[in-house]
C-alpha cells in the first residue's frame, strides 16, 4: 500500500502513466475530500478517471467513499469507453470509530471480449 501525502493526480501520472515497467495499478482508493480540498474531483468524469482511462491504468478495483460518485460504467458518458467500473456488492464496514465513512467495491469491467 502506497500513501501520498501529495497531490494525487501528478502522483498518479508519475507512477502509471509513464512508458516503463511498473506494474499495473490494482485497487485505488478514491474519495472527494481532502485536507483543504483538491483542485478536481477523484470520482466520475474528474481528472484522475481521465488520466487513468488515456494512459491505459484503469485500477482492477475501486474502493470509493460514500461521498463520491464511482468511475463511469462501460460506454457511459462522457467517456463511450467499452472499459469501466461496476458496483461488486461489498460495503466496508463503517462502525470504525476512525473511520465513520462506508465505501463500496467496484470492478474493472469491459464489454470487449
């Protein structure tokens, strides 16, 4: 697990956006909140779902806060992407005292065989 204390979109392009080996992203975390609030959303249509779909580095799993819109679903607008994210039916457990916030699974999905 890889926590930046940064600005996640130029931290995001710098570890999965870049012609070399590094290995494909498998969950991220997303959530529309910030310490002091972040210039674009982490949810639906913001930069980071933008990034990820043109470099090709759609995570395999979402886990996104309950106040944030998840990743488009295949061929949803605006992106008409046969690649997208679909609820998995798992809710985190929000009886943490730490952490009052319930998220969802969601899952990379395609309509391409």
């Amino acid at each position: 697990m890889l926590f930046v204390g940064g600005v996640g979109f130029v931290t995001f392009d710098m570890l999965y956006c870049q012609d070399d080996d590094t290995a494909a992203l498998f969950l991220a975390v997303i959530q529309d909140h910030g310490f002091g609030g972040n210039r674009n959303r982490f949810g639906w249509g913001g930069i980071l779902e933008r990034l990820a779909r043109e470099c090709d580095g759609l995570p395999k799993w979402l886990l996104v806060g309950e106040n944030t819109d998840p990743w488009a679903e295949p061929w949803a607008a605006p992106w008409r992407d046969p690649r997208g994210c679909r609820d998995a039916g798992a809710e985190t457990d929000s009886d943490d005292e730490h952490c009052s916030i319930p998220r969802r699974f969601y899952k990379q999905f395609t309509d391409i065989d």
